[in-house]
C-alpha cells in the first residue's frame, strides 16, 4: 500500500468496514483499466473481510441526463471517488454536471476524490486538478492526485 493513502484520515474506518463504495468516472477504456488496477490493490490492502463494491462510468454516459442522475446517486453514497482521466485542461461539461449532482446529495463527510491522471495524452493537468481539489474542499472529502508519469501523490 502506498503510505499516502495509509495516512489518509479515513483509512482506519476504511479497515474496520464490510465494504468499501467505489464510485469512478473514467474517460477511456484505459483509464477505466487504471481505476480497476486501484481497485484491486485497495482490496489487497484492505483485506478479505473488506469487498470494494464499485461502478465505473465512462465521461460519455455521464453526459446523458438520466444516467448522470443514477451516477451522482451512487457517488453521493461512495467512500471514494476517483476520476481517472488523460492529461487535460478541463473535464467535459457533463462530467462535472455529475459532479454539481453529488456533492449536492453528499451528506458523508468521510470520503475521498482521487484524482488518476494519464500520462499518454501530453498536455497540462494543473486546472483539472485545482478543479478536482476545490470539488474536495466544497464536498468535505480528502484529496489525492497520482499522474501515471508521477511516482509521487500531490
């Protein structure tokens, strides 16, 4: 387990549940591989008295109305939230739609935003995850960035 996430405060109540809710927007195939390779550590780390239960939706459906609302409802209630996304200035209007949706439903306060950044698509990132941090910020929640290109978190 990387020690960034064994520090977060929510770590210890992660420990101690039956399951962990995983709620991810993803912008490709690949960087829906990058959430479940996540995932499967986080379940290792956690142990098997732990199931990671999770939903992955990609930015696409996301910017359909219908589906956004059943999104936002499973991220309202998720203890983690991740958007893996490739290297880019802003997300797409619908992406952060979904997001106004959950942080409005969000009555959890013990949650995080992992942010998953992909090196494969060169460009600048840093607005994104301002954007991302200051989602965190509004919704209570810890913040953690990781770019693929980047051993470190931020």
């Amino acid at each position: 387990m990387d020690s960034m996430i064994s520090n977060l405060r929510v770590w210890q109540i992660w420990k101690g549940l039956r399951q962990v809710k995983v709620s991810a927007a993803c912008e490709d195939s690949s960087t829906s591989a990058r959430v479940e390779e996540f995932c499967r550590g986080l379940s290792s780390d956690l142990g098997q008295s732990c199931e990671i239960i999770k939903e992955i939706w990609l930015f696409n459906l996301l910017g359909l109305p219908g589906l956004r609302t059943v999104a936002a409802g499973e991220a309202a209630v998720a203890h983690l939230i991740i958007i893996s996304v490739h290297h880019a200035e802003t997300l797409p209007d619908g992406v952060k739609s979904w997001i106004d949706l959950w942080l409005k439903k969000r009555n959890n306060r013990g949650a995080v935003l992992l942010a998953l950044f992909d090196p494969v698509y060169q460009g600048v990132s840093s607005s994104m995850g301002n954007y991302l941090k200051e989602v965190a910020k509004r919704g209570g929640m810890e913040f953690l960035a990781k770019s693929e290109d980047s051993p470190d978190w931020h």
